[in-house]
C-alpha cells in the first residue's frame, strides 16, 4: 500500500524547510532509523531519519527545493513492485497563486480544521505584520551613458583583444603601458611592463558589461526568512531603548597579553561573556523575558548567555547554559565549539533554543559603536564593539589610551533606564579590574 511522507517538523518554529540532500534514491530500500535526507530548517541543518521500513517509488520535493511542514515530500510503498498508479499524496500543499496552504484528500473534518488554522493564523499575522513597501523594479536601461563634457572624454585605450584577454585574467592595467603596434596600439608582448591593476585606475574607465539598473532576485535562506520575520515583530511591537558606556579597556588589554605570554589564549568575547555573567548575577533583572501572550515578564532562574553568530545562510545564537557557573577556559572552549557546529549546520536543538541574554560582537570588524535588536522573549542584548586607540586624559595630561562602547538594548516593558545603567555601571568595573575573571 502507498503512503506519503511528509516534510517533517524538525524545529519548534519551523514553518518550512529546504531539502539539503537525499541519502536514499527513487527504487531504495529503507529500515527504521536510516538517514532519509537533510533539512535546512529555521536554525540548523538537520538530519531526518526514517521511521518506517519500505520502498521509496517518487520523490516530489528535490535537493535544493522548499517545503512546507507537513507538505508531501515522497511517496513510499510497503512492497517493492506495489503501483503506485492513480495514488494521490496527501498532506498540506501550498497553493501557489495566494501562498496560502490547504488540505489535499484528507478526511472532510481534518480538512475543516486546516482551513480552520489557516484563516486564524492568517488573521493573526494581519493584525500582527505591518504592510512593507512593494518592490516594483524598473527595467534595465540598455545602451545607457553618461554624456560628459566633451573636454573630458577621454580617448579610447588601443589594445588587441589578446592583450585585453590576458590583462583582465593577470589583473594588469593596461593604462600604466604604451603600446609598441600600430598607432601604439598595445599587444600582448607589452603587457610584460604593465603594473598591477589597483582598486581605481584613473588611466581608463572600464566599459560596464551589464546594462545599468539590472539586478537579480535571491531566495531567503530557512534561516534568513526567520531572522527576518523575528527582528521586524521585534523591531515594530517590542519598545526597545538603548543605553550606552565607553569603559577603559587597557587593563583587559594588558591581561589577554599576560596571558598570551603563558600561551593562554583568550579572546575579549570570552572576558566579556564571564563578565556579562557575574553581573547578570548581580542584576537579576536584566536577566529576564517578556511573555507577550500573558502580558507578564519572565524571570529566568538561569544565566544562559545566547552568543550572537554568523554563518553563510544568516545569523544563529548558540548558547552557552550556566555561564556563571563556568571558568574563562570553559567557556572559551564552549565558545569555539558552538560557533564551529553553527557554521556546518550541526546545532542541536538544545544548543540553540532558549537562552536568558544575548551578546553581540562586531569588535573583530572595527566598529566603534553600534545597537542590536531584542531577541524575543529576552528583555536585554549587548552590543560590543571594537577596542579604540584615542587620546584620553590621566592625571591632567592627555595620554594615549584605549577604550571600549557597549551598548545594552533593552526592553521597556521590563527594564528601566536606572536598572539598565546599574548593569552597565557593574560590567564596567569587571571588565576594568579584570583579575576578577579569572577567580569569579
């Protein structure tokens, strides 16, 4: 007897899923618990593993392609030479023109109630989603250029077309060369001379190969779409504020040198993940959540601290549990290994989900200031930039120095501006008397 196998639910936020990969083709046996194929979910790429034994006949859903949960993704017998002739899958399968999906030869009651869910969640996500502007693109604009003033066109740079083939293959600019042809016309057996090309040339301008104003359009990723719904509700229904503080981080320096002497390595994320955690302890408000469903804040028994991390397909935040509870070489060591199985996919539910506190760092890019956006249900998230070298005054004289912005975003629902300029006020004196670290 045919049955379908529908795309699983692998995440409790998964709406939808991308085929990664089939380990089993059309015309395979099957046993229970045999990889069956990976998922891209919302968080992870995840594999599914088969529950039932049986002969995978069609697959309906390929490698690369999207389905919703629940959504006929195969069709399997239980006998290998059954037909599966005239046999209708069935699940939810998208309707294409409105997006919205619908039941497929399912029982009349089970098919209610689908429709049920449907209209109830398209309601909700009315009341909820604020109307975004349309993108209505503009067609390309063919044989487009600019006029300039007839004294500043320059003339047109005379090369073979060998010799522009292997400029643009060796990365030569051909305008730092004259040209040994016909009418200094530059060959090939010029380009010996020619320097490098640069980031601009201004001895030419590069003809454009694409007509102006074209673009193509790229798919969200499973992750991508979830980053995108989360921080836009975030953004539009959580108050946020910020508060900022610029903390001197010499003495953090100084210490992540000694012990990079001992061969001790520590990155300022660790220090201030530690840090994060001790004051966390000290203020446990900040350490907190806002349930928008009750109207109520959640206060969290635990100090996990999510740590904001990106990869190819968006940005995920593994967490590390009971921070507070855990030395700089613990959590250092969690730190890598988290962000390593975030970036190849292999987070485990536990690893992801959850969390009392998040904290972003773009130091390693240069930033010298910036604010993140609330992760729901958590009230508060941390912004850390890079370590700046500027002039600072010490004992009346100005002295070179070093300094660090972080910045809390919090929610107002839940967190005051004194409480949250205590906890800044508590994590900067950590992190400027940092032998604390190493025995909190």
């Amino acid at each position: 007897m045919p049955f379908t196998l529908t795309m699983p639910k692998l995440t409790p936020t998964m709406e939808e899923g991308t085929i990664v990969k089939w380990h089993k083709k059309v015309g395979d046996a099957i046993q229970p618990g045999d990889v069956l194929l990976e998922v891209a979910t919302d968080k992870a790429t995840v594999e599914y593993n088969a529950l039932d034994e049986g002969w995978i006949r069609q697959i309906l859903i390929q490698e690369g392609q999207e389905a919703v949960v629940n959504q006929p993704i195969a069709v399997l017998t239980i006998d290998e030479k059954e037909s599966i002739e005239g046999y209708q899958p069935q699940g939810i399968v998208p309707r294409e023109q409105k997006g919205e999906e619908i039941s497929a030869k399912l029982p009349e009651r089970e098919e209610k109630a689908v429709e049920a869910v449907t209209e109830g969640l398209s309601k909700k996500r009315g009341e909820r989603v604020l109307a975004q502007p349309q993108f209505i693109p503009e067609p390309p604009l063919e044989n487009y250029r600019f006029e300039y003033p007839t004294e500043q066109i320059e003339k047109r740079l005379l090369a073979s077309p060998l010799a522009k083939k292997l400029a643009r293959e060796q990365g030569l600019d051909l305008s730092t060369i004259k040209g040994t042809g016909p009418n200094q016309r530059i060959m090939s057996r010029d380009l010996a001379k020619a320097q490098p090309s640069g980031l601009v040339n201004f001895g030419h301008r590069e003809m454009p190969s694409l007509p102006a104003g074209s673009f193509e359009e790229q798919p969200l990723s499973p992750i991508r779409k979830v980053i995108g719904q989360r921080l836009q509700e975030s953004k539009s229904f959580i108050p946020h504020f910020y508060v900022t503080l610029t903390l001197d981080a010499e003495p953090l320096v100084a210490m992540r040198e000694q012990l990079k002497n001992h061969e001790i390595k520590l990155s300022f994320n660790d220090f201030i993940v530690k840090a994060s955690a001790l004051a966390l302890r000290k203020h446990p408000g900040i350490n907190s959540g806002f349930n928008s469903v009750n109207q109520s804040i959640i206060q969290f028994k635990t100090i996990d601290i999510a740590i904001a991390v990106s990869i190819e397909a968006g940005l995920i935040t593994p967490i590390v549990r009971h921070v507070n509870y855990k030395n700089l070489g613990e959590i250092a060591q969690e730190i890598r290994i988290l962000a390593q199985r975030a970036r190849e996919g292999k987070l485990t539910p536990q690893e992801y989900k959850g969390g009392s506190f998040t904290i972003s760092n773009l130091g390693m890019y240069g930033v010298t200031e910036f604010q993140a956006i609330l992760n729901p249900p958590q009230a508060a998230i941390l912004a850390v930039s890079g370590i700046q070298d500027v002039p600072v005054v010490r004992n009346g004289a100005v002295v070179a120095g070093k300094i660090l912005n972080l910045t809390l975003s919090v929610d107002h629902r839940v967190i005051d501006g004194v409480a949250a300029a205590q906890f800044l006020q508590t994590l900067k004196k950590i992190l400027e008397n940092p032998a604390i670290l190493l025995i909190g």
